[in-house]
C-alpha cells in the first residue's frame, strides 16, 4: 500500500508544555487509523498538526508525497486533507446546506457533490434548508462530516465524532464513513470508544502524555494490550 501521510518525530508546544514528544504515525492510501488515549493524550493536538493548525517545533508532515510541514491549513486543504473538529464548529446561522458549500471552497477536482452528500446522508438532506443552530447534534455533526467532504479529501480527520449522540445516531454515521472508505479515502479517527474504534480501523496508534504508547495493525492488538497502554500500565 503507497503511503499517504507520514508523520515523523513530531513535538508541538504550547508555550513552556510539550504536548506531543517524538509522535510519528503513517497512513497508507485509502487506510483506517484510530488514534485512541486518555483525556489530555494529545489526540487533537495531532489532529491540528496534521491539518496545519500548529506548527511543530521538531519533526516532519510528508503528505501524498510533499513535504507540507510548513504549508498552511489551506493549502493542506487544496492538498486533501480535511479536518473534522471536535465541537462540530458550524456556522450556526448559516443552513445545513449553507455550512456544506463553506466546505467546497477549496474543493479539489473530484469533490464529493451535494447531491451525492444527501445520498450517503439522508438526514441532511431532510434538513437542508435549516439553521444549524436548529439541528440536532447527530444532524450537525453529518453535516460538519459532509462539509469537510465537499472539500475532496484523500484523508479526513474525525475528531470524536460519536461524543454526545446516541448509540443509533452513531451507527448512522459510521455506516455513511464505511461508504466513504470503500471510496479510498483514508481517515484518522479520533474516538473514546474503543471496539468501535478498533472495528473500523485497520490500524491503532494509542498516545499517552504526548508520547505513542502502543501502535500496530488492530488485528494483532490484543484488546488488554490496548487497554494497559491507555492507561499506562503496560
Ligand atoms: P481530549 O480527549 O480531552 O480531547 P486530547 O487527547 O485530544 O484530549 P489535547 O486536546 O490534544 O488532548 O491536549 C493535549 C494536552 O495539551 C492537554 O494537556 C491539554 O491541556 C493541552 N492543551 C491543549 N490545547 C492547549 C492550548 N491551546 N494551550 C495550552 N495547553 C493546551
């Protein structure tokens, strides 16, 4: 599998802490990798490096072949990566449609259309043309998923998509991230739940105190393995 993304020996600050040290992670093309960790592991920090948010003060980004370590978030973008973020961060006032064509700003040859986005979301496409203020939050979030896809990314970053939606709403997303991959686009997810995380992904990089703690291929992680190196105890 040719590689995508590699991420080498990376250290991000905020000010005086350090909150990732040495973390590397690869994603081949069309890949699946779950980053897992305990609250404050540095999940998001990844996330946002890799999208171009923070600048590292050591390491280095190759992504579909370039070196973007210092390219703005922008041209990440144009380059196909796009960032779900935790939060969802629409424009509330805006319409779900609306949020949506914020996201083909930049699109690359190939975006995923809209009427190809309501096909694989549904529940967007009930809710169009209302303010995403008025969404629910399983609806907000399709539509934070959807807006990042109408850029035509080779990788989305899925930042704890899950949080705070029902088990059903979660399915649902899922089920519309696995049409997503059978198209070849590779993803990062970032979530708690660790059996939907190692279902959906091929691959497992688990941080601890900024630092990868375990990584490998889900098939031969054994769950306590995991588990011990979430909590540090392995
Ligand atoms: P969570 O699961 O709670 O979202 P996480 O694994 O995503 O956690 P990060 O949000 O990346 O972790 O945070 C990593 C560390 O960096 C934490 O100790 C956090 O307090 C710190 N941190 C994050 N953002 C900032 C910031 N803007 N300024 C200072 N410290 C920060």
């Amino acid at each position: 599998m040719n590689v995508l993304l590699e991420a080498e020996d990376l250290d991000v600050r905020y000010g005086d802490f350090q909150a990732l040290s040495g973390v590397g992670v690869r994603v081949g093309e069309g890949g699946a990798l779950a980053l897992v960790g305990a609250n404050g592991a540095g999940k998001t920090t990844l996330l946002r490096t890799i999208a171009g948010a923070h600048r590292p003060a050591r390491g280095r980004i190759r992504f579909a072949g370039a070196d973007v370590t210092d390219s703005p978030p922008h041209q990440r973008v144009r380059a196909g990566i796009a960032l779900v973020p935790e939060g969802r961060r629409l424009f509330p006032s805006l319409t779900a449609e609306e949020n949506i064509r914020v996201g083909a700003v930049r699109a690359r040859p190939g975006a995923w259309t809209l009427p190809r986005l309501y096909e694989v979301f549904p529940l967007i496409a009930r809710c169009r043309t209302r303010r995403a203020a008025l969404l629910s939050g399983g609806e907000q979030q399709a539509v934070a998923i959807a807006r990042a896809l109408a850029s035509g990314p080779r990788l989305l970053l899925l930042d704890e998509i899950s949080l705070g939606l029902a088990p059903a709403v979660v399915d649902g997303l899922y089920g519309a991230l696995a049409e997503l991959r059978a198209t070849g686009t590779a993803v990062i997810l970032v979530e708690q739940d660790l059996d939907r995380a190692l279902a959906a992904c091929h691959d497992l990089v688990c941080l601890l105190e900024g630092r990868v703690a375990l990584s490998g291929p889900t098939d031969r992680l054994p769950r306590d393995q995991v588990i011990g190196a979430y909590f540090g105890s392995v």
